[in-house]
C-alpha cells in the first residue's frame, strides 16, 4: 500500500456543530486557520459544491490543485483525486473526508495484474485514465482524462503500440474517434455501465425533443444514441450553450446541481439506472460517502491524510506533467 493515514493530533473529543448552518460556517472558519483550499468533484453532493472553493471535472480539479497555493488540500471526491492532488502537491498535506471513498474503476486495475498485463504488452506506451490508483499511474507514461483522451492519444506518433487502461469505454470511444488502434485493459465504471438503454429508449421517446449527452464512460450502445458525447465539463457547456431546452443527462446525477444553476429554465432529466435508488439516477455511492460533517472533521483534525510512498508518487508526477504539459 501507497496510501494511508498517520496518527491524528490529540485534540480532545471532537462534537460536531448541531446544524447544517453551523457546520458551514464552521468549515469556512478552519479553512481560514488551516490555510486550506477545498476542491470539489460535480459529482458531490450540492452542500459540498456550494463550499468548496473550485468544482470541475478530473481535469479542472488536477490544474486547480496544481495552482494552489494552500497549505492544506482537502478534496472533496474519491480516493484517487486525492491521490493525485498529493502527487502534484508532494510538500503540502492533503486530506479526503473519507478513506473509503473508493472508485468501481480505479479498483479494476489492481497493481499487480496491471504490471503482469504490461509485461504481456513490452513496447507499448501506456495511457492511463486518471482514474486509477497512483501505482498505475507510476507505471504509465502519460495521463489522460476523459476531456483530453483523444489529444493525448492523438501527441503520440502513429508508429507505436499504445496501451489504454483502465476504463474500456472510454477507450473504445477514443480508439473510434483517432481511429487509432489501442490495447484496452478491461475495467469499467459501474455508475455509467449501469444506466439502463431500454429507459433511456423510453425517455427519449416520451420527450422527442430532448438532446441526449452522454459520458464517454458509457458503454457504446448509449453513445450511439447520443447527441453529445463529452467530459462532464463539456456536458455542462453543452447544455449551456446549445439552443434546445430539454436534455437527457447520461452521467453521474451529481452534475445536475450545477447544469440546473446555470440553466434554470432548461427542462434536465437524469439517465436511469438499471438498479433502483433514490434519486432514480445513475449515483456513484463512493462519491456521495463524504458529508459536510467528514468535511468538517477533516480540517478540525488533518485527518485522514493521504501518503504515498516518494518513489511512487515521482513516477506517477512525470506522467501527469506529461498530460499537462498538453494544455
């Protein structure tokens, strides 16, 4: 293991302020002690969005954490972004409110078989995802995110083989648009595989006028029917920017706070999911585990910090530098 906590200081047993209100205001007064900075992914819950200090995509939050100058990063996502903000951030102290905020995807590629799959595959380039742990990372020689897969693809000469990891959807869609040839590693994100065609069907055929967008994450059989294929970042600019007024959203629900801000009298429906839950949506539990309360703990006690072992994280830094030095 890369990653970990250490022991938190002794500050007494902590009590969390009653109320939303007072834990709000409680966070924005530790931010100004910690000198801290809280970014935060659009898949978060809306409370969570509406405190931090930056919300984006993989992408945006990777330059964000890359330009603070805070003492502390505390990132309010999953397991790996926190990860990656620690690896561009080696002398500053990052924190996730909490450790078990994992990802169906970065889990797809453990380690040890990932080694054991380039070593099937020598000579080739390695494009990682960002969303994978900082140990393929370190075993990748650049990364991309789903805004820029097809340009970092694009930068490497024709001649050479290319591996993609983790996320075969994605890789797919990069590999029809370059129609570059790529040797994908098996893994997906449970959220965008689980979003039910046969709903969809449904709902677009209830709102003929609707536009569907869809993440690159899914699987091809709902980016066939789509509109807009895109990041959520250019999800978001999509519907802002397009002239229809009613939109089917294949993608984490947790972008329609921000889509519904920015286009009040846009009618936004949600992809459904196969799975039955509560916002009838398609909802990644590891995203919506952090809470304004874990939120609070974690800048009150530094706690939990992710580490990572120095050889590790050097290596996996010179594949992120690679992606943005992209642009």
């Amino acid at each position: 293991m890369t990653t970990g906590t250490v022991d938190a200081p002794q500050v007494g047993t902590l009590v969390p302020p009653a109320s939303d209100h007072e834990l709000v205001a409680a966070i924005h007064q530790l931010k100004k002690e910690r000198n801290a900075v809280i970014l935060a992914h659009y898949y978060q819950q809306p409370e969570i969005q509406e405190l931090a200090d930056f919300v984006g995509d993989s992408l945006a939050l990777a330059q964000a954490a890359d330009k603070t100058g805070a003492e502390t990063i505390l990132f309010a996502g999953v397991h790996f972004m926190a990860e990656t903000a620690k690896i561009l951030n080696p002398g500053r102290k990052v924190v996730l409110p909490d450790l078990s905020a994992g990802c169906s995807l970065a889990d797809s590629a453990p380690p040890d078989k990932f080694r054991a799959f380039l070593d099937q595959h020598p000579d080739h380039v390695v494009v990682s995802y960002i969303n994978c742990s900082a140990e393929v990372k370190a075993m990748s020689d650049i990364i991309c995110t789903s805004s820029n897969a097809v340009r970092v693809v694009r930068s490497i000469p024709e001649d050479r083989k290319v591996i993609f990891a983790p996320d075969k959807h994605l890789g797919a869609y990069v590999q029809r648009v370059t129609g570059r040839p790529l040797v994908l590693w098996d893994g997906v994100c449970e959220v965008h595989v689980d979003i039910s065609i046969d709903k969809l069907k449904f709902l677009l055929g209830k709102y003929p006028e609707a536009k569907l967008v869809a993440h690159p994450e899914c699987p091809q059989h709902i980016l066939d029917e789509a509109d807009h294929v895109g990041s959520t970042s250019s999800l978001l600019s999509f519907v802002q920017n397009d002239p229809g007024t009613t939109f089917i959203v294949a993608t984490e629900g947790g972008i329609l706070h921000k889509m519904r801000q920015a286009v009040p009298g846009k009618n936004l429906i949600p992809a459904p999911a196969n799975a039955e839950n509560s916002c009838a949506c398609a909802e990644c539990p590891y995203m919506k585990m952090n809470t304004l309360e874990k939120v609070w703990s974690a800048l009150a006690t530094g706690q939990p910090e992710i580490v990572l072992e120095e050889s590790v994280r050097a290596r996996a830094e010179v594949a992120l530098r690679r992606m943005m030095a992209l642009g």
